[in-house]
C-alpha cells in the first residue's frame, strides 16, 4: 500500500476512535461538571444523552449527506464542527451551553464514524475487506474501552475541560491531512432531491428512542409522563419513518440495502454486540471502583492487557477469514468467550484483586475482537459499492443503539436486584440471630477501643453493618447484572444458526458465499 493510503488510513481510523471515544469519557467526570457548572446530577446527565442522541440521529443520514454535499466536503466539516464544539464544550460557563454545543459535537460526530469506515473499505480492494473491518475494528473497540478510564484519569489530575480540548489537536491534525488526503469517491452518485419528511421523521423517532433509553432508569421509567409521551412518538415517528422511506425514489435513508440478508443479519449481531461492548465498559470500572475501592488509574490498568490482546485478535480474525474460516464459527466463538467473560465477572467477591478482574476482561476482549471483523464484513459483504455507505451506517446505527439499550437495561436491572437483595439479606437481620449479635458486639468493641462512648459505639457499629449490607447488595446485583448480559448472548446464538441458514445450504455456506 502506497504512503499516502497508509497515512488516510490512520487518519480516518483516529477519527472514528475520537468520536467513539466521546461517548464515554465524560461518564466518570459528571459530579465535577455538576459541582463546578453549579448544576444538578440529572441535568448533568444531559451531558451523555445529547451526544447519543445527536448521533443515532444523524448516522444513519451519513450516507445521504455525502451525496449531497460531497464525501470530502461533509467529512472534513464534519470533522471541523466535532472539534469547535469540542472547544465551546471546554468553555462552557453553565450546563445548558455545555449540552447545547455537546449535541452539536454529536452531529459533527457521527460522519466520524460511517464515512470513515467506507473510506477505509474505499481504500483496500474487495479481496482485502477483512483486513478493512479489522483496522476499523480497532477504533470500535478501543474508543469505548478507554474512555471512562482516560476520562477519570484526566478528572482525576486535571479538570474536566481537558476531556473536551484532548479532541482539539487529534481534529485539527485529522482535519489538515484529510484535506490534502481524501478524494471523492471514483463512483459517482446522485443525491436527489432533499427528503426533508424523512430527515424530520427520523429525528423525531430515533431522537425520542434514545431519550427514552438514556432516561428511562433516571425518571422512573413510565412514571414520567413525558418518558410516556416519548415512547408513543417513537414508536409512531419510526413507523411512519419506515413507511414513508420504503414509498418515494429518493429516500433519506435506504432501506431497501436491508434486503441484503448478510446486512440485516450482521445488524442484528451488531445490536447484541453494542449490549457487550458498551454494558462491559460501564459495568467493570463501576464496579472496580465503587465495590473494590479501585482507582481510576488502576481501573486502566485492569483493562489494558484485554485491550492490548484484542488489537493482535482484530488482526488474527481478519487472517483466518481470509484462510476461509466461517464468520459463523468466529462470531460464535466470540459470544462464547463474552459469555465467559459475564460468568467470571459475576462469581467475584469483595477480596477480588487486579488478576481476578484482568483474567475475564481478556476473554472479553478477545471474544469481542473475534467478532467485530466477521461482522462489520458481514455487513457490507453482498452490497454493491454504491450501497456500502448506507449499511455500514445502519449497521453503526445499530451498534449505538444496542449500547443505549442495554446500559438502560442493566442500570434498571441494577436498581431493580438491589432492591430484592437487600430485602431479602436485612429480613436476616432479627434480634435473636447469634452471628448478628456477636459481629454488632465486635463492632462495638473496636470504636469503643478508639475513644467512642458506648452508645456512640453502637451508633458507629450500626452504621458500619448497613455500610457491610450495602456493598453485599451491591455485590449480588452487579453479579446478578453479568449473568443477564451473558444471558443475552446466549439466547441469540441459536437465533444466528438458524437466520444464517438457507434451503439446501450449511450456515458456513452462506456467510462465506460472498467472501
């Protein structure tokens, strides 16, 4: 490969881990935001659904906007508006100028990501595509695994602001070299006239989906009456989307690519991977931090060695395709060690250490790495070159939407076993119970050692049994948690045997055909 690809290469592949980057690092710098903007924890939280939001908006646009406005032009502005609002986000003097512009860098962000993985499939020939998933897998993996961690990192040492200005060099350089770099595609498309029904259709749907999805837990679910609101205009806005899109000959988005059996197949892979990815980076480092007193620090370290592995598995998975390995085999290979991951996670207790937590993070990350390169293949493996852009952007749709449906799952998940376990451990908790009695004598002795009076003693050694009741609840439900994600995978594995299968031929077959 000539220079000049290596370098767009690595260009485009750092945009899209910037943007997948972002959706998760300001999650562990929320209080500070809230603290410093002088705003409340939920309004802060807009923080994370305005960027999610703007993004399952306008992916799925992706396509459609670089016919209009050009692949070149729409990329290098897209480039330069997620990295101005990444700078107005850092200047942000309250918490509704800080969404405002973080919606904006949303909007910016999503080209980040589909129009860089058709200008990498752009630059390697159709024979070398796996090769192609798996340098783009990369940014798919390793944006969302450091994030929470670089972001605590940054909190941590720095402030908040430099979460935003990290994003402020990495464009600008993206920026230069894509404007001496990227060309316009050699087939040459028209756009159309403007779908301007489907654009206000889409926003209307998806946008309410995903409030729902990253608010739901937060308000009570359907409790609120606007979370009721949201959700009948979802389902009507989508409805309504779908069959407006399906009718006119110049359709925002092109539904008709998911009558590749490949692309609607690999979608729906890519749903339940977005659960693993995005539910594993949320989960771990929560639990690391708040159950086993980690730091931030340490958090990245127990994520490392999983993601140093991965990056040798996106490549390893991309050769054995290429050796005629079945994506079938590999993708369900990869479940399989997810599910592994899920089943360790959730048999760890409070003396967990680093190695206790590494060793599943691992199997995450190989078994995530196996996956991404068959699939995002898959994906675009039976379309024809001018269809590439709109199903890689469905299937990166996907994916953003199986990690706001599944962070809402398990954080409602979370809140509901919580509930139960801690019921169920405090009914335990009765006056004639021996081992109560002599761990609440034993607690009361120690403080009554360090210079408290009896009845403060006791008062202390209350305390600290409720404090023990918490994190063992806190315990049983994060393990509980893993085992319904692992869950998840294993339900849809025999549902991928059977979708890939075709009459008179082997699953293996039929994913391979187009190889």
């Amino acid at each position: 490969m000539e220079l000049r690809k290596k370098i767009l290469l690595i260009t485009v592949i750092v945009a899209a881990m910037m943007e997948l980057l972002d959706i998760s690092i300001v999650n562990v710098a929320l209080s500070h935001m809230s603290g410093n903007l002088g705003a409340t924890l939920e309004d802060t939280s807009w923080v994370i659904t305005s960027y999610a939001i703007a993004n399952v908006i306008i992916i799925p646009m992706t396509s459609f906007l670089a016919l209009k406005l050009g692949r070149r032009n729409y990329y290098i502005g897209s480039i330069i508006l997620f990295t101005f609002c990444s700078f107005m986000c850092g200047q942000a003097t309250n918490i509704w100028m800080l969404i405002a512009f973080r919606f904006l860098q949303g909007m910016g962000g999503g080209a980040l990501l589909s129009v860089s993985q058709t200008i990498v499939f752009d630059i390697f020939p159709k024979e070398k595509r796996n090769v192609a998933s798996a340098l783009f897998g990369v940014g798919v993996f390793i944006g969302p695994t450091i994030g929470p961690t670089l972001g605590g990192f940054i909190t941590e040492y720095y402030s908040w602001p430099w979460i935003f200005y990290i994003n402020i060099p990495l464009g600008i350089t993206v920026a230069l070299l894509c404007s001496a770099l990227l060309t316009e595609p050699s087939i040459k498309q028209e756009a159309g006239s403007i779908d301007w029904l489907g654009i206000f259709l889409l926003a209307i749907g998806v946008g309410s989906l995903q409030t729902v999805l990253e608010r739901g837990e937060t308000d009570d679910w359907f409790a609120a009456n606007y979370i009721i609101v949201l959700t009948i205009t979802a389902v009507v806005g989508i409805f309504l989307f779908i069959w407006w899109e399906l009718r006119i000959k110049n359709p925002v988005v092109n539904l008709s690519v998911l009558k590749s059996r490949n692309l609607s197949i690999a979608a729906f892979m890519t749903f339940i991977s977005g659960i693993g990815i995005f539910t594993s980076v949320f989960l771990t480092p929560v639990f690391a931090q708040r159950l086993l007193n980690f730091t931030p620090s340490q958090t990245g370290m127990l994520l490392l060695p999983g993601a140093v592995l991965a990056l040798g598995g996106l490549m390893v998975s991309a050769r054995l395709l290429q050796k005629g390995i079945s994506p079938l085999v590999m993708i369900s290979t990869g479940m399989c060690l997810f599910i592994l991951f899920n089943w360790q996670m959730s048999k760890l207790n409070l003396e967990a250490g680093a190695a206790d937590i590494s060793v599943p993070l691992i199997w995450r990350g190989i078994g995530l790495a196996i996956m991404t390169v068959p699939l995002t293949a898959l994906a675009v493996s039976s379309l024809e070159p001018k269809d590439i852009p709109q199903g890689a952007a469905l299937n990166n749709m996907m994916r953003q939407l199986g990690g706001s449906f599944g962070i809402a799952m398990v954080n409602t998940y979370l809140t509901n076993r919580n509930a139960i376990h801690r019921t169920d451990l405090v009914s335990n908790l009765t006056p004639g119970n021996p081992l109560l009695t002599e761990r609440l004598s034993g607690y009361t002795s120690y403080f009554m050692t360090k210079g408290a009076t009896s009845l403060d003693a006791q008062h202390r050694a209350l305390g600290l049994l409720d404090a023990n009741v918490v994190r063992q609840t806190n315990l049983l439900s994060f393990g509980d948690t893993y085992l319904l994600v692992g869950l998840a995978f294993l339900v849809v594995l025999p549902i991928l045997l059977f979708s890939a299968r075709k009459k008179g031929q082997s699953p293996a077959t039929v994913m391979l055909s187009d190889h």
